[in-house]
C-alpha cells in the first residue's frame, strides 16, 4: 500500500482553508486533498493568473515536481534561457555568463518557464479533484476559537475550519489578520523595482541584457523569440515605501527620478513604461518570521518566507515548503504537532536559499557603489572562461538541493 493510501486510510476528513492560488496554495491543495482533506481555496482574483515573468524550479524542488508528476509539462515548458550579458553605457558587452554557470544547476535540475505555466499546470491539478475554488473572494476576518477557526469572507459568508493557512504571498492579508501589521517581519533589501513589459523590437532572444550604474540597473530579458520583453528598473532607496499601494503616477515617477540621466537605452526603457498597462512596483524584500504558525493557523511560501527575486529560489521553496507542510498535517492529529514538524523540516532549508540573495546575487546584478560597480565589471572579464562562474555558484547548488524530502 501506498504511503498516500495509508494516510487515506487512517486520516479523519478535515477541513482546511487556503488564502491564494498562485504556486504554493494550488500545491498545498493537490497535497491535501491527496491525504483525504477537505480543502478549500479563496483567491481574490477572479480566476487563476496566467502570464508573468519567469520563474525557476531547482534541486530539491524538482523532487516535489516529479512527486506530482509534473515533470514531462514542465521540461516542455522550459524557457532554455542562454546568458546574462552585461553592457557598459555605449551598448558594448563587458562580459557575458551563460544561466547555468551562474545558478550553479545542470540541465534537467534546474528549470525556467513562465509563472503562468506553472500556475495554470498547479490549478489543473486540482480543479478536477475535491478541491473547492472561491475566486474573486478572500477572508475579511478570521477567529481562532480553539477548536477551529471562524472566517468571515469579504462576500459575506461565514465558515468553520479546522486549519486556515495563509498562501497569499508577500504582502499576506491572511499573515496580517493572524500575526499582525507586515514591518516586523518584512527584511528590506534595499531596493525596490518597477516592473513591465514592452514590443520586442531589437530582436533579443533566449536571453537577458543587464545594464548598470551605481544604485541603479535595468534589465531586459527575452522570453525564447517573443515578441514581448520583459524589462525591470531596479534602484537603491534607503527607506522602504511600505503603506498604501503606489499608483500608476507615483510608480512612474519615483522610477523616473531614479533614473534620471540613465545611459545605455534607459531613456527608451522610460518611455516604454509611461505606456505600459502591467506596471508592477515592489520593495526587494525577505519575509522573515520567529515562527509560521499560531494555534490553527500557519502560513507558507512567501507569505511566511519570501526569499526575494536576488535568491531566484522563491518558488522552489514553496514547492517544498507545501509539501511539507502537507505531509506533516497528514501525518499529525493536532495542527500545533504538524506546525511544528513542518517548521523544524522546512526552516534550515528557507533560511540557507534567503542567504543566497545576498551571498550569490550580492553586486553582481545590483552594484550598489561605484566601487562595486567598477570591482564586478573586473570580476565580468576574469568569468569569460567560464571556470570561475562555475566556481562562484558552487555554494548555490548545494543550497538548491540541500533539503531531503521526507516520505509521507
């Protein structure tokens, strides 16, 4: 019998709400509802996002994929992005890595695709099963009783769960209900980005181009041949904007004055912003909480520990961290036991990929100085072996696989 089998057998059907339906609450969901629960999932939006930026899946979260029996759509899926090339402000290239000597993965263990693929594959997983979706929904309030928790949604309805778990991201309205306001646990980086997409009209592919002053670079990055770019301006602010939202006006100008006087083709890249219609303005920022969970509810993937884009590891630790979440509820009676196992699993594996975003990615993409800036075009020209970059990302691969997935 299966190990899946005998968590059937023995489990008494709970229920459990999940907040968000992006990468980790889907997968929490398939997980759950495998082990016999009765699950349940609010999203705020009207349906599932597809689109968006790439992401990477590595190491010990390629485990969860084969697991899941993902593997075949997300190899097909792969985006095979080529290299990183960095240019001064003329447009000449000062040196050039290939993806795979930079995140230190081979082929096979480390794969790009777009995060809709992902979320759309997630959600097919679960929309045929027992899993119940509440779209354009979300909980306005949530009352831990003891011996379940009391959600009051926006809609109106109430409901009784046995465990509520928030999977709403970085900015977790769940999080906040539960554990309070976001700065305590919110580790600013020091930067924030702006984020869109304009016409493809200089024929990149498979590839990504990264131009950088001091305190400030641009990115544009090419998905296979399509006909759109995906471009970040990333700056250095020294106070977070925490608080309300930005809107489109604000967005474009604190990124504006960021970039003032900007060479490469940064003027280009700004007018391409003023007329986009997908802005999306961010802090860098790490989630880092003393603890995921308070009586029956917990938390997971960014909303309990975003590890920032500079790690690149953000999805493939809420792979991980859903199925252990899962695998632990299923194996314990009391939500408090499961909690606990999860976090004692799960918190050397976060916290070693959160250091990455700052061991690995450092000045790399994001000189901060002058000095920074002049040392990594230096460190640029010594890589062009490749040796050297492989070296350098050596750590990071031992960090990506450096979890053993438990058997439940």
């Amino acid at each position: 019998m299966s190990n899946v089998a005998v968590h059937k057998s023995r489990q008494k059907s709970r229920s459990v709400l999940i907040s968000g339906a992006s990468i980790a609450g889907p997968a929490l969901a398939y997980w759950l509802d495998r082990y016999g629960f009765e699950v349940t999932v609010v999203e705020r939006a009207p349906s599932i996002r597809v689109g968006g930026y790439p992401i990477d899946i590595r190491g010990t979260a390629m485990g969860v994929i084969d697991r899941m029996g993902l593997r075949p759509q997300i190899e097909a899926a792969h985006i095979a992005s080529r290299a990183l090339t960095f240019v001064d402000t003329e447009g000449k290239t000062i040196g050039a890595i290939p993806v795979y000597d930079l995140t230190g993965n081979e082929a096979g263990q480390d794969v790009e695709l777009p995060r809709g693929t992902l979320t759309t594959l997630l959600y097919g997983l679960t929309r045929n099963s027992n899993v119940r979706y509440r779209f354009d929904d979300s909980i306005e309030a949530i009352a831990d009783e003891g011996a379940g928790v009391d959600v009051r949604f926006k809609s109106g309805e109430r409901q009784r769960y046995d465990v509520v778990i928030g999977a709403d991201g970085l900015h977790s309205h769940t999080r906040r209900l539960a554990f309070g306001p976001e700065e305590p646990f919110n580790h600013y980086l020091g930067y924030t980005f702006n984020l869109f997409s304009m016409p493809n009209d200089r024929g990149l592919s498979h590839g990504a181009i990264v131009y950088a002053e001091a305190g400030r670079a641009a990115v544009v990055f090419a998905v296979r041949d399509n006909p759109e770019l995906f471009v970040g301006l990333i700056f250095a602010t020294e106070t977070p904007p925490f608080g309300a939202r930005l809107d489109k006006a604000e967005q474009i100008q604190r990124t504006e004055a960021a970039f003032a006087d900007g060479g490469w083709e940064v003027p280009r890249l700004l007018d391409a912003m003023r007329q986009a219609d997908d802005l999306f303005f961010d802090t860098v920022s790490q989630i880092r909480m003393p603890c995921w969970s308070k009586g029956r509810l917990a938390v997971t993937g960014d909303a309990a520990y975003a590890p920032s884009f500079r790690s690149g590891q953000g999805t493939s630790i809420a792979l991980v961290g859903a199925y252990v979440l899962a695998g632990e509820l299923a194996a314990h009676d009391d939500p408090a036991d499961a909690f606990a196992a999860y976090e004692r699993i799960v918190r050397p594996f976060v916290e070693a990929n959160q250091a990455l975003a700052i061991r690995e990615a450092g000045s790399l993409l994001l000189p901060r100085t002058q000095e920074q800036l002049e040392t990594r075009n230096r460190m640029l020209a010594a890589l062009q072996d490749g040796h050297a970059a492989k070296a350098l990302s050596g750590h990071a691969r031992e960090v990506h696989s450096s979890l053993r997935l438990p058997d439940y």
